[in-house]
C-alpha cells in the first residue's frame, strides 16, 4: 500500500472511488488507504451551493465534497456542533418518520444553543430544507465521508439513533475514529441487534422471547426450523423496512428462501424464529436518561396492532391506547420495558415489539433507537417525543426538562396505512412480514370504532354505511366470522358469499344470497364489483398460497375503490366503526382540542 502513487491515488479520488473501492483493487484495507490519504493531506474540499441563486444572502449553506484543486467554503464558527445524521435515500418499505426524528433533533438542539450540521444525501426530505439545520451537507451516508464532515467540522458529537438503519450500521465505526457518538451506545445498540447478545439479557431479565435460531447456511436454517418448529419467520439481519422477511411453513419452502432471497454469512446470520399464529402485536415506544446518568423512564404509548402478528408494523393498522388488552398484560409490558431500557442504558428513545397471546407476553425486538411509530404517539399524546430524546442526548434529565409521566389519553387514536397498490394493478393486497406502504393517516375519536372509521376515511376507501357486503373466508375462519355477519345484517347490510361461506351463514340463521365462484358460473363477485353492488369486501385468504380467484376479487376492490378487510380482525374493527357512524354520525375537532383536554 505504501508503494501507491500519491497522484494516482489522488486522481482515483477526483474520479470518484471510495477509499473502500480503492482498498478491493489494491489489496488493502479500508482504514490503510484513510491514512495514506491522510498522511499525503488528499482531503476532500467542500464547495457552497447558492440556494438562493445569488438573488440574495443565503443564509443556511449547502454543501458538497470534491477533491479538485479549488477553495474550501466552509464557514468557520466557534460554536459548538452536533451532527446529525438522515436516513439517506428512501424507497417504498422504508418509513420516511426517521426524517420527522431528524427535524425535530435540529430544533431541539438549536434550542439548546447547538450548532448542527445535518447530513443527508436525500433532497425530497423536509430535513435537508434550508430551514431546517444550520449547515447541511449532501453527502452519501459512508463511514469515509461522515468522518470527513465531522472532523472538518469539529464536532462536539453525532446523533447516529434518528435516521434508521443506515446510520445505525456506522455508529460503532465512527466511534471506533473518534466520534462522539451521543445518546444511547452503540454497543448497547449493538447488544439490541445481536441475537445471542440479545438472548442473553433477556435471559438475565427473565423476560420470554419466541423460540429462535440463527443460520449462515441452509443446513443450519433447516435445524433451526426443525429445533423451533413451523411455521417460522426467517429474516435477514440489519436490514431496513423487514426487506426479505417471509413467514415459511415447510423444508421446501425454507429451501427456496435459502437458495433465492437472500445470501447468508457468518457476518450476516438469517434469523430463524417461531411465527407466533393469531398472537396480538404491540409496539411500545418510550424515552429514557439511564445513559446520561438520570433514573427515569417514561412510557411514550402502546399501540395494539389490530391485525394478528406476521404484519410488518409499517403496515398494520394501531391503535393507541390499547383496546382490548388485559390490565396485567399491559402491566408485564410496562415492566419488561422499564427494565430493558435501564439494562441497555437507553438515553433517547427506545421501542419495543411485543406479541400477546391471551395472559403470555413475549419480546420480539428491542430497538433502542428512534423508530416509525414516534411521530403518532407524539401527536396522539401531544409531547413531541424526538424533540425530548435530542436534548437527553444531550445529557438534560427527563424531570428538568418536565416529562417524567406516562399519558394515557381518554381518547383512542388508530393509525392506518397507505398503500400505493392503485399503481400496480394486479399485485396481491394481502400484507405479510415486508413493509409496503408508502405513508399513514391517523383518526381520532371518543371511541376507538369512531377513531378507526376517520382512519379509513383518510386512507380511502371509506367505509360504507350501508349496501351489500361479500364474506369469503377460508374454514378455519367461517365460525368467527358468524358474529361480524350478524352485526353487519343488524345494520342493515346484504350479505352474500360463495357457497361454503354461505351455508355456514344460514345454518346460523342468516339470509345469504349465494354467488358462483368464478370458475363456475355467474353471477359472481367480481361482476357486482364492476357493476358497484359492492360496498364492503372480506376476503381472507385460503391458504399460505393464495389463489388465483382471491386475487383477482382482492385487486377488483382496489381498482373499484372498494373497502376491503382480508383479516378477521380488520373487518371485526370495520363493523364496530360502521356502527358508530351510522349511531354517532361524524364530528371532528382539531388536534389541540385534544391536546388540551390531556392536560386537564
């Protein structure tokens, strides 16, 4: 490496390369060609971009990295920095909320009397808007350049927790050269991310996780299957939006992922864990100073999912506060989370996932970090969560800066998704382990029917007051589904189903009129869809394999913009919202009203 040319590596830097590219070419590291660089002084320079195209001063700059021969334009000051750094750029399955996180962190911390330096190479973000940071670099989210800015800078620390999992994935680097990594460690990060590690605090803690293993080759997922039992959930490790999660429920199927979805290592172990079937999901968001020396943890919220585990919690509908949990359910969940955050020395935010199956509670995934949930429970809770975690980070206590209780509104707010299938006719609605939506809507209300009535007004389509309902179920659903059929005909709806779904119905004493599959005849569902007979759709699925007709009447619906709920669950909550609107009508009030009504 010491042979190397300073002008060829010099021109290999002005053409692009990353230290990382030049170390695979030459045989060495990556942190060798970063002293090379060093030791010749080949930094890279940083230009200012006129955001106001020299029509007047601008005042928050913009800049970008080279490494010709021209002028730093930096602008000196002496106050001290934090860096923070975005998510990077963003794709469908990855929760823009990580850029809320950000913006309020700039604020918080410009509150404080911080300069801060955002880095961030997305410009569809409201945290690279000339408002938001003080100065803002457009610079990939690379251990080689987040160390240029911040040693260029002089930074007095970094927030790596706000932007997802991108910058998580470099925080035990840049603290490895130097970086003052504040809020929550990253070993502690670490500890959350790593499976044994993980396991073993929990252990310590005497907190029940779903059985598990780890695999690096088909041969060790197949034993981690067969040890754990099917079906299970495999998933990569540190991977963003739960990219490549699948639920599997045979050696083949596990074969396939294996072979095709994604590639093992002993660096990157697949995740094989126990599906925990018809077990409700809750996400618990808090915030917590152990890590700046404090002795307070607070409890943000606790949405219940209201789809059964196995949907990515991008996706699923919640609701907050819980609404059908048991009181000592909610108590163990409040005591795993207080205990887990004290263990791993959380200073900021922290979330936890946990699945409840009747009076069991398990962890599912600790991330102690800013997750997509904070920007709704600050809203639902009126307590601007990120804002709070930034100045922890900081090292404020939670009595000093006035939050130290947990709120429980006497309102219920549901978040609901929003899906971009309209753009992709024919592709299956049905939700799994990989997140899909592209955004969520919240709806407020006395009672959470009411609440998740708006919720689906707001993510289109609304639900229907009144017409006719099309049930197919498949068996092990068809008893469930007699009680939400018999509300549905007390509110006046029309019931029709295919022919095992309908008998079902009337030897429960129902009037059903029965439609034709659709390979047996008409008139069948997709006709009335198409003619707009329909009004209300649920549709869950046959099997691990979904059908062919299933998805064409799942894909009808969405091409009609016909409500539709392919979970008992969803269409249990779609019931009890028609009825309060048909018995309520609809009201609404701006969110400070809320807000206000908290703080009496």
């Amino acid at each position: 490496m010491a042979s190397q040319k300073p002008s060829l590596l010099a021109r290999a830097k002005s053409l692009g390369f990353s230290d990382r590219q030049i170390a695979a070419l030459v045989g060495a590291t990556e942190d060798e060609v970063r002293a090379l660089r060093k030791k010749v002084g080949l930094v890279p320079s940083y230009r200012l971009v006129d955001t106001c195209a020299a029509e007047f001063e601008a005042y928050t700059p913009y800049y970008y990295s080279t490494y010709d021969t021209g002028d730093d334009e930096v602008r000196k000051t002496d106050t001290k920095k934090v860096m923070i750094l975005g998510g990077g750029p963003n794709r469908i399955g990855q929760g823009i909320e990580f850029d809320y996180c950000c913006v309020h962190a700039a604020f918080a911390l410009k509150e404080l009397g911080f300069e801060t330096i955002m880095v961030n190479s997305n410009p569809e973000t409201v945290s690279t808007d000339y408002d938001t940071s003080d100065k803002l670099y457009f610079e990939p989210l690379t251990l080689e350049d987040v160390l240029h800015i911040y040693e260029r800078e002089g930074c007095w620390g970094a927030i790596a927790q706000f932007g997802g999992q991108t910058p998580l994935n470099l925080a035990l680097g840049l603290q490895k050269n130097g970086v003052n990594i504040i809020g929550t460690s990253p070993q502690s990060i670490e500890v959350a991310e790593d499976r044994k590690l993980f396991a073993a605090m929990l252990d310590k803690l005497n907190i029940p996780q779903p059985p598990n293993g780890l695999a690096t080759n088909e041969e060790e997922a197949l034993a981690a299957a067969g040890k754990v039992g099917y079906p299970v959930l495999v998933r990569p490790s540190f991977v963003l939006g739960g990219r490549a999660m699948q639920i599997v429920y045979s050696d083949d199927e596990l074969r396939h992922y294996m072979r095709f979805a994604v590639e093992a290592s002993p660096e990157r172990p697949v995740l094989v864990d126990k599906f925990l079937e018809e077990a409700t999901e809750v996400d618990v968001d808090c915030i917590a100073d152990i890590g700046v020396g404090g002795d307070t943890v607070v409890i943000g919220g606790m949405l219940e999912h209201i789809e059964f585990a196995g949907c990515h919690s991008g996706d699923a509908a919640m609701v907050l506060p819980p609404h059908s949990l048991r009181k000592d359910v909610i108590e163990t969940m409040r005591k795993y989370t207080h205990a887990m955050a004290r263990e791993l020395k959380v200073a900021g935010l922290m979330n936890v996932q946990f699945a409840v199956k009747g009076k069991d509670v398990w962890v599912l995934e600790v991330n102690p970090r800013a997750s997509r949930t904070v920007p709704f429970v600050s809203k639902a809770i009126g307590q601007p969560l990120a804002k709070l975690a930034a100045k922890v980070m900081t090292g404020k206590k939670l009595p000093e800066l006035g939050f130290t209780k947990e709120i429980t509104p006497k309102f219920f707010s549901v978040k609901e998704s929003v899906f971009p299938f309209s753009k992709f006719p024919g592709q299956d609605i049905l939700l799994g382990p990989e997140m899909r939506s592209t955004g969520e809507v919240m709806g407020i209300g006395a009672e959470w029917g009411i609440a998740y009535a708006k919720a689906q007004m707001a993510a289109a389509p609304a639900l229907p007051k009144s017409g006719k309902v099309f049930i197919s179920v498949r068996d092990s659903d068809k008893k469930a589904i007699i009680p939400i059929a018999k509300d549905l005909a007390a509110l006046g709806f029309e019931i029709t189903a295919t022919d095992g779904t309908a008998q079902v119905l009337k030897d429960a004493g129902l009037t059903v009129q029965t439609l034709f599959k659709l390979s047996e005849g008409r008139p069948h569902c997709l006709d009335l869809i198409k003619n707009g007979e329909l009004h209300l759709i649920i549709n869950t699925p046959a099997g691990k394999s979904p059908r062919v007709d299933e998805v064409k009447i799942r894909t009808a619906a969405v091409a009609n913009k016909v409500s539709i709920m392919t979970t008992l669950a969803g269409a249990k909550a779609a019931a009890l919202g028609i009825r309060a609107l048909r018995e309520q009508g609809l009201t609404v009030a701006p969110l400070q009203e809320y807000h206000a009504a908290l703080k009496k």
